[in-house]
C-alpha cells in the first residue's frame, strides 16, 4: 500500500493553495498524457487476478466474496480484510498455487 502523505494544517493548506494555478496544471497534464508520460496505478487486488489469468467472476468466486465486493479492491473504493489480504499477496507472488485451485 501506498504511504500516506503528512497531514497539512489549515495554514499550510491555504498558502500551497494559494499559489496553485490549477489551469496550468491540467494543461500540462493533459500535454503530458498526450506525450505518454502518464502512468496507471493498479491496485494490488487487480495486479493479483491479472497475475492469476482469472475473470473478476472467476477471481471473486475463488476468494469467496461477491464481484461488487472485488471491483471496490480493485478501484479503490475497499480495503480487503487481513485473510483477503493474505490471499491476493499468495496471488500476485504464486499465481499457479491460485490457479491450482480454481474452479475451470
């Protein structure tokens, strides 16, 4: 997981605030995808089914929780539980012990 950045004070957030130009910054953001300088994040949840060869279907079924519940991991939007946790790092370092497993 990602480290979590240090919490700014009120202070601090209204002077960086105060000399963004935001405009500026989605530009250049926008030069910089159209340059192929963007980069995807994936969750450790999609590193882990992609890994595995599995649908969200198939990978949600194997770890006993519903699709809904994987596509939250998998977007961000959930945390997984320490078991689910457990099974997803199995996943992304040993994708045939998952796929072993897994129902055809």
């Amino acid at each position: 997981m990602p480290l979590k950045p240090k919490k700014l004070t009120a202070s601090e957030l209204q002077l960086l605030e105060s000399h963004r130009d935001i405009g500026a910054e989605i530009l250049q953001s926008i030069q910089d995808m159209k340059a192929g300088k963007g980069r995807v994040v994936l969750s450790a949840a999609v590193e882990a089914r992609e890994a595995t060869g599995l649908s969200q279907a198939q990978f949600a079924g194997l770890l006993g929780v519903s699709v809904r519940t994987l596509q939250g991991w998998e977007q961000g939007r959930k945390q997984p539980s320490g078991a689910a946790r457990t099974l997803l790092a199995i996943a992304r370092s040993n994708p045939e012990a998952i796929r072993a497993v897994s129902v055809p």
